[in-house]
C-alpha cells in the first residue's frame, strides 16, 4: 500500500474533510493514486521526454503504419528513467524509452480515425518500448508524414480521484448500482464534483499530459471504452491532451488514451495496450 504524507497529499486531505464527512472522506482519500503530470517546459534542466519530433528506433523495428491508412505520427517520447518513483503504482519499466504513435489524420484530412470498439482500427495507434542501451539511432519520418513540433516535457508526481463513475468509487460507495444508472451519495454530488474540479485545476496545467493515475475522462469511463466487459482490469497507461504549441488537436478539446492491464505491463508487453480518444 502506498503511503501517501507529502504536503500534496495534505492539500488532497483538508479538500476532502471541507467537503466530505469524515469516514467518507478518509474512504475516499484511499481511493487516490498516484500519476506523473508531463508539462510542456522549454527551460528546464530536467527533462523527461518530448512532444512530437522524431523517435530513436532500434535497427529492425519498422516505422508503425496502419495498413490501408498510412505511417502512424509521433506524439510523445517519455524517458521512463526521468520519472518520479513516486509517481506511479504502476509495474513502469525503470529505465527505457515509450514511445506513443498515433494516425492522426494528417494523410487523409481526418477521414480516418483509430476507435477501440473498431477491431479494424486498432493498428492506428501504438506503444513502443525501446529498452536502455539498445542501439536505437533518430528515425527520419516516412516522407508523407510532417512530424509535430518539439516541446520538451518535464515530470511531476501529483495525485489523481476517480470520479462519481469510475468503478472504484462505485464499488467503495454504491455497489449495488451499475453503470450508468445514477446514484445518490455525498461524492456523487453536484457541489462535490465541481468543487473536485475545481481544486484539480489548481495546479494550473494548461494541458494533461499524464503517466499513470486516473485518467481525465471526457465522456465514458475509458477502460469500460476498450474493454466494457472487463474495465476492472484495464489501467491508465498515459493520455495526451491537444497542445497547440505543438500543432497537436484532437477534435474538439479532445484527449488520447493509452489503457493496459498491469500484468501485460509488467511483462513489457505493449503491443497488448489498448487505446481510445474522447472529445467533447
């Protein structure tokens, strides 16, 4: 069990006692998890990936291409060495590269777009991993392909709260409900869940570039998105909102999500994560 006494952790605590009762909120505070939160930081010593730009690929490894569609862009590269430890509960690798490509609609003026419930889709989006000290040289994009803009990212380890819908809070609070049926409960309030909105923008992220914790869905809960039968099993791997630094938008203030189930995780098994997107 992680244990969690950081002055975040206090601002997360006296949040929950000024709007909770006690037991409910002291049940609530286990719920948290932690997460890294990647911001777009150009002056920073200490980076721990990149925005867009080009992928160190190792010889061998083929450029990600959806067939029939085109070559897959790059969104992010994240140093998993440059993380925070304190960042995740999750099985991360210590030490490597990920690398998030996504088929974002450049090549065809977005008449195409990867969907998890879209069996045929899926090879529109991947994660690759490229272990520490492979030789993995920078791969030119395939020429149809315009690369995004590099932004370099920063790391910072930050709590996440499921909302009124996840299954966590259901299962703690209203087990006998199912999704979507609605339920009534102090944490699934009106005032409750716009004060956690409120106190989660805080922290001034201009966009959520996340590693681990809870994702910030748009609509639906994203794991009963790429599997609605077994969304237990399924965890946030990363999400990357729009950015328009980086000429990076999707839809309307839409969001992309990595999701794999931690022993697949563990195995280093990405070719088994699962993705999907959400606009609004």
């Amino acid at each position: 069990m992680l244990i969690m006494t950081d002055a975040t952790f206090a601002a997360w605590r006296d949040f929950a006692l000024q709007h909770l009762p006690s037991d409910i909120a002291q049940e609530w505070l286990g719920l948290l998890r932690p997460a890294v939160r990647l911001k777009v930081d150009a002056e920073s010593d200490v980076v721990a990936g990149q925005l867009g730009g080009l992928p160190r690929l190792p010889e061998g490894q083929e450029w990600p291409v959806w067939e029939g569609h085109g070559p897959l862009s790059l969104i992010a590269s994240v140093d998993c060495a440059q993380l925070p430890s304190a960042g995740s509960d999750l099985p991360l690798p210590r030490e490597g590269t990920l690398l998030f490509f996504f088929f974002d609609g450049q090549l065809d003026d977005h008449a195409s777009w990867s969907w998890a419930h879209v069996r045929d889709s899926r090879s529109g989006a991947r994660v690759l991993y490229v272990p520490e000290g492979a030789e993995a040289p920078v791969r030119d994009a395939p020429a149809e392909l315009r690369p995004f803009p590099v932004l370099p990212l920063t790391a910072q380890a930050i709590f996440t709260a499921p909302d009124a819908w996840h299954s966590r809070t259901r299962a703690a609070f209203a087990p006998e409900v199912s999704y979507p049926d609605d339920y009534s409960h102090p944490v699934s309030e009106e005032e409750f869940v716009d004060a956690l909105i409120e106190f989660e923008c805080e922290d001034d992220a201009d966009c959520a570039h996340q590693i681990g914790g809870y994702a910030d869905d748009i609509q639906d809960p994203v794991e009963r998105e790429v599997d609605e039968e077994h969304a237990d099993e399924w965890v946030l791997l990363a999400q990357f909102d729009g950015e328009d630094d980086a000429d990076m938008i999707w839809g309307d203030s839409g969001m992309l999500y990595w999701l794999i189930r931690p022993r697949d995780l563990a195995e280093l098994r990405f070719d088994r994560a699962m993705f999907t997107w959400q606009t609004c």
